[in-house]
C-alpha cells in the first residue's frame, strides 16, 4: 500500500471553529496545517497600522501597492502547539485576532489583488499535500481538486456566543451584541463578493455543528479524513 497524502480542504462561515478542528485533523494526521483567514488578517492588520483603513475610508490602491513588500509566513511554536502567523519578520498572531481586525478583513479579503496574491501562496504551500487548509474558497478556487472537501456551518446566534466567550476570555472588551453583528456583517460580505465568495463546493460534505461540541466535530470530521485517506491509497 502506498502512503499517498491527500489535501483537506475546509471551508465555512466566520466562527464555526474551522480552524480548531483544521488544528486538531493536522495534528493527528501529522499533516501541515496553514490558517488561510489568518493570512487575511494580517494584510488588515497591515493596512491598519498604515491607516490604509479608518473609520470611514479604505485606500485600497496604496495597500494593493504595497503587497509586493508583504512577506507571511507560520512559523510553529510548541508553546502554542500550532504555527504562528510572521508579517515581516514580525509575530502578529495575537494582534490580528482583535475585534478591530474582525471589523475590517472582509473588506480585505474582497479585493482581487489580496486574494490573487494569497491564493498563490496558499497553493504553493500546498503542492507536497499532506495538508489541511481552511478558510473561505479553499474547496471552490484554492484546492478544487482537494481529496477531501468539509464545509462547516452553524447558528449565527450560536457561532457570536462561541466567539463573545472566546474573546471575554482573552480579555478584550466586547459586548455579545457587537460579536453577533459582526457575524451577520461578515457573513453578507463572504457570501456577496465578487471574487471568490463563500460557498459551498459541489462535492463538499457540509457539517452543521451548532449543537456539537469540540471533540464531537473532530471525532466526525476525523472519521471522514482517516475514510478518505484509505480510499485514496487502495
């Protein structure tokens, strides 16, 4: 039998927990795990410190002009057991999980030249497989040849009471009605752009996990990994 490593692809709406389970699936399969939403993050971030956004402009231009000098990379760190998001040289990988972040990388994600740039790395990352890959399009434009294909979806409700608990518990200020808007604003935004919006491939196998629990969600999506990898190397 041969080893052959397939590529998982798992996409979804905002807070469905992606990438836990994508973190979960790539240790125990022992595959290379890339966190597409934070690559998006941190060109937010990026233009944020620029002032590219404020509260009431985007100069999309001059952060299309930059992105040549953007340099992303993961680096692993055992001390958080999963890779870490670099922005020249610089770790960011708690700055960009910051409501103010949340607020804007919709907008950036929506612009062709970031996605066109992302979208080239995200595949070169994948060109060995043995990887598993979640975001908004991995299925449909990054990996549409991917082996394995999840499409995860939850509750608005439920998926702004996961995220309001998870920031409350790192210490930011947050109202439970301010999470929840930001969940429906950003699911109108992934679903309704013009470059690559959010939806559900074709042969993606969707997993509603508004009344599953963490270890449930992996144990269902592990079983679906662990069937195709043994169908692939048959």
């Amino acid at each position: 039998m041969t080893d052959h490593k397939i590529t998982i692809a798992i996409d979804g709406f905002s807070s469905t927990g992606k990438s836990t389970v994508a973190k979960q699936l790539a240790k125990e399969l022992s595959y290379v795990y890339v966190d597409t939403g934070a690559m998006y993050r941190a060109i937010t971030l990026y233009a944020m410190r620029k002032k590219y956004i404020t509260k009431d402009s985007f100069d999309e231009e001059s952060l299309i002009k930059d992105l040549p000098s953007l340099h992303l990379k993961f680096v692993f760190e055992a001390s958080r057991g999963f890779a870490a998001i670099y922005l020249n040289e610089e770790n960011i990988e708690d700055e960009i999980r910051t409501m103010q972040v949340s607020q804007n990388v919709s907008r950036v994600s929506a612009l062709s030249g970031v996605r066109k740039k992302l979208v080239s790395q995200q595949q070169q990352m994948g060109l060995e497989k043995g990887v598993v890959m979640d975001g908004r399009d991995i299925g449909t434009v990054v990996f549409p040849n991917a082996e394995l294909k999840i499409f995860m979806t939850a509750s608005a409700d439920e998926r702004a009471n996961r995220r309001f608990k998870e920031m409350k518990e790192k210490g930011q200020e947050v109202s439970y009605d301010e999470v929840l808007k930001n969940v429906e604003e950003r699911d109108l935004l992934d679903t309704t752009r013009e470059d690559s919006p959010l939806v559900k491939a074709e042969d993606a196998i969707e997993i509603d996990n508004s009344t599953l629990n963490i270890d449930q969600q992996f144990q269902k999506i592990l079983q679906l990994a662990k069937a195709s990898i043994e169908a692939h190397n048959k």
